[in-house]
C-alpha cells in the first residue's frame, strides 16, 4: 500500500492496529492460562473483553470515517506475542514467568499506546472528530491496562518472583 497522504497513512496505522488488536485477542488466553497469580490471570481475562470492545470501536470508526481498512499483518505485535510465547515455553509456570508476562505484556501497551497516540494526532488533523473521540477512548483504555500492570508488578508480581529466586 502506497502512503501518499496523511488519510493514506491513516488508513495504514488503523489497518495495521486492528491487526495487531485481532493477533492480540489470540494471545490474551494463553497468556492467561500460563499465569500462576490468579489476580494476573483475571487481569489478562478483562484485558481480552476490552480487547473485544476496541475492535468493535476501530468498526465504529471504520464507518463513522467511511473508510476501508487494507489486509495487512501487524508484524511488530507478531513479535511482542513471539516474545510472550517463548516465555511460556522456557520459564517455568510460576513467579517468575507472571514477572515476565507482565513485562510482555507492558511492551504490547506500549506499542499500542504509540499507536493510538499516533492515530489520535492524524485524525485530528484530517477532521475525523468521531473518529478521534472513539481512538481516545481506547488510547486511555490502554494506558489504564499499564499502570494496573505496573502496579502489579510493584505490588506483588515481582516480589513473588525475587522470592522464588
């Protein structure tokens, strides 16, 4: 797909996001299933509903801007869901491994949250009002899943780890 203007490159981001949200509904189970901590377990479960939503909500925007999103392969949430996969392959079910899912797991916030940063600004640009209320909706969604990740991880996740150490 050639990017010639700021909608081409709209269309792209918000092509390559929906991807990445759709590769990550995939994971979000497994993840859950490897987690030992049950709070951690129940947290990747809400994680995968709101998932659910924000595919719902790029639909939403999808209409609402009367664009066409193009077939294409989120390769950067490919690789954070790889990297997850090996964790549960090598480390085994336990502290340590919670310690590392929530680490994958902030990376994949983290690139969701660039994302949706990115699609916010470009849709502001273009005028896409609706569009940009329902993108800001998720963006916020993601940014509440880090900190509770965080959160976690000070609380309890990787306390548990350095103890089993």
């Amino acid at each position: 797909m050639t990017r010639k203007t700021l909608q081409d490159l709209f269309v792209h981001s918000l092509s390559d996001i929906y991807s990445a949200e759709k590769q990550l509904t995939r994971a979000l189970g497994k993840l859950s299933r490897a987690a030992s901590n049950e709070e951690l377990s129940k947290a990747f479960q809400t994680h995968l509903e709101e998932t659910q939503g924000q595919i719902e909500r790029i639909d939403k925007v999808v209409e609402s801007s009367g664009i066409r999103l193009k077939r294409i392969k989120c390769v950067a949430m490919e690789g954070l869901v790889e990297e997850g996969q090996e964790l549960i392959e090598e480390i085994e079910k336990g502290p340590v491994l919670d310690a590392g899912l929530v680490g994958a797991a902030q990376k994949v916030e983290h690139y969701e949250i660039a994302a949706y940063g990115t699609l916010c600004a470009l849709g502001k640009q273009l005028g896409l009002n609706d569009a940009v209320k329902l993108l800001q909706e998720t963006l916020e969604e993601e940014k509440a899943t880090d900190l509770k990740l965080t959160q976690f991880a000070q609380k309890a996740g990787n306390v548990q780890a350095q103890k089993a150490a």
